[in-house]
C-alpha cells in the first residue's frame, strides 16, 4: 500500500515540469517581443536618416548590427520554444494540436527522447553562435593582411562546422 502510494506520488511529481515549460514559453515571448522592439528601433532609425537625409558614419554597420542582434534573439526564442516543447512531450503528454488531420505529428516539433530534444536545441545554439560570430565580424577593424586571412579561416571553418552538423543524423 505504501509502495503503491509512493510510486503514484513519484510519478506525479514529473508535473513540476510545468515551471520549466511555462517560464520557457515566458521567456520565448519575452526574447521575441524584445527581438521585434530591436527591428522596429532598426528600421525607425533607417527611415530618420533617410528622411533628414544624415548618414551616420557607421550606417550600415550600425543597420546590420540591429537587425543581426535581432535575429540572435529569435533563435534563442527558438531554442526556449524547443525547450518548451520538448520537455512538455517528454514528461508530461503528447501535443495533440501538433498532429496533423491524418494524426501524424510535426516533424519539426516531434521530440521522443532527451537525446532528440538535444540535437534539435543544439543545433539552434550552433546558429546562434554563428550569427553571434557574423555580428563581431562585422563590427572588426582590419588592418592588413594577416587579419583578412584570419577572417577567411575563421569563416571557412564556421561553414565546415556547419556542413558537418547537417550530416548529424542522416544517413
């Protein structure tokens, strides 16, 4: 009797997962709200300057770095959303509402076990070191040659990175 009411109140304690996947999704709306703020200061500051017909010296860098910043966030929304997702179908219940009319799931969304929910977050947090990395290039001053060919190396190993983390898990 005590087994059997230690091991229902065992397996309902899993429901404390609830508090991940709610602040997750908190904080997923919160980092596209901010992501969205950052675009609409971005093309508000594009528009001033057109308008007043002022070029600041570092325009475009400045407009790439905004949007850049933006899209940085986004993906880290994308990655609490997967977070979300992937707990919540993990410990608590299936989502019914991702399956289509036929009763299969989203592929995008579909997460059967830990190592699953970690590809999918980790690949996430590769872009977003990858855009973190493009958004430093941006703002780098070079000055000669062994800088510029550094630069090169660098994004020659970023696309080889990449081109290896798209082969993970196929076959």
């Amino acid at each position: 009797m005590i087994e059997k009411i230690f091991e229902h109140s065992l397996w309902n304690s899993r429901f404390v997962i609830l508090l991940a996947v709610i602040f997750g999704l908190i904080g997923a709306v919160l980092l596209f709200a901010v992501a969205s703020f950052d675009i609409y200061d971005t093309a508000k500051f594009v528009i001033n300057t057109y308008l007043t017909h002022a070029h600041p010296e570092n325009f475009h860098e400045d407009v790439v770095g905004g949007i850049i910043g933006a899209v940085d966030l986004y993906l880290i929304g994308v990655v609490m959303l997967l977070f979300s997702f992937g707990l919540y179908e993990l410990f608590i219940s299936d989502i019914d509402p991702a399956k289509d009319e036929h009763g299969e799931e989203n592929q995008l969304l579909a997460i059967h076990s830990l190592d699953q929910l970690k590809d999918k977050i980790s690949k996430v947090i590769v872009m977003v070191l990858v855009v973190g990395f493009f958004q430093k290039v941006g703002h780098t001053e070079y000055n000669g040659a062994l800088d510029l060919f550094y630069l090169a190396l660098s994004i020659t190993a970023v696309a080889v990175g990449l081109y290896f983390l798209g082969k993970v898990g196929k076959h």
